[in-house]
C-alpha cells in the first residue's frame, strides 16, 4: 500500500490503494449520513434535503476539543465509466470556504478538501 500526503497553506490532499472493490468504497462514502460513524471528530451528520438520489445538502457536527460546530455542505454524486466521484462544497461555516472531492478509481480512492 502507498501513500501519498500533501499539505499546502490551505490545501490537503491524500492518496491511497485500498485493496477494497470500487463499488464498495463508493457506497460507504457516499452515504455522508453515515460519517459519523467513520469519520474522526464527526459526532453528527444527516441529511437535510435531497434535490435527487445524486444531489443532497448534508450537515455534519464536528467536535475537537473546544472546536464544537456544524457544517452544512451541497453533495454531489456522480458515477461516470466505473469512476466515481463525490463533491461537497460549503460555504457557509466558520471556514471561509470548505470544498471536498472523494475521487474513487478502480480499487483507489483520492480524498482532497480546501
């Protein structure tokens, strides 16, 4: 397994093989109401309103120490040739702005927010 960070001033991205089908990865990161079940510091996350089985606004509670506040991002999901691809953007946080791409290819997923 390899792996690959890199941290800019505003900027994290990381890369990884995990020895797991796509399809499966896709379905669990999909599912952001589920993040609080695996995702560190995320003690909430539900959907607030689905445009369509692709398309959702989600709201995640994060907890870190005094650092106690919700999020609520746009979700976008999408499935093109066996890639898949799931964007969320959120503009409305204490963060000036928060935009997170899960890019899932064959076998590999690439996790980049900033």
């Amino acid at each position: 397994t390899k792996t690959l960070i890199t941290k800019f001033f505003n900027h994290f991205a990381k890369e990884g093989e995990i020895h797991v089908p796509d399809r499966i990865i896709y379905n669990v990161v999909s599912e952001t109401q589920n993040y609080q079940h695996f995702i560190p510091w995320c003690t909430s996350s539900k959907i607030l309103s689905k445009k369509s089985d692709s398309e959702n606004r989600t709201e995640l509670g994060i907890s870190f120490k005094s650092f106690n506040q919700k999020f609520v991002s746009n979700v976008k999901k999408v499935e093109n040739d066996g890639h898949f691809l799931i964007h969320s953007v959120c503009k409305d946080s204490p963060l000036e702005f928060l935009d997170s791409k899960w890019m899932i290819y064959k076998s590999k997923i690439i996790e980049r927010a900033g």
